[in-house]
C-alpha cells in the first residue's frame, strides 16, 4: 500500500467515526425531547387530575352545606 492508500483508508475511518459521533449525539437530543415532552405530559394530567378533584371537593361541599 501506498501513501495515498494509507491516507485514504484514514481519511475513510475518521469519517465513519464523525459520522457515528454526529448519530450519536443526534439519538441522545432526541431521546432528551421525548423524555421532556413525557413529562410535560405526566404534568398536564397531575395538574387536571388536581383540577378536578378541586371542582369536586367544591361541588361535594356546596351539597353538605344545604
């Protein structure tokens, strides 16, 4: 093998590696994403499951008091 050959070969593998780096790192942002947006999810239905427990609580209280 020659120089250029050599040189090729590594040119070759440092662009395999950037490429599984720049995969990588794209999976990890998505992953981030969706673990944002499940909670964000998970929030939404605490904060309406509260809701309407209150609504409840306040109906179930206007019927004690009559």
């Amino acid at each position: 093998m020659g120089f250029t050959d050599d040189a090729k070969d590594a040119l070759s593998a440092t662009g395999e590696k950037i490429s599984r780096a720049v995969d990588d790192a794209r999976d990890k942002v998505s992953d981030t994403v969706d673990e944002v947006q499940a909670d964000a999810k998970v929030k939404q239905a605490e904060a309406e499951r509260d809701a309407t427990k209150a609504k409840n609580d306040y109906k179930e209280g206007l019927r004690n008091d009559n």
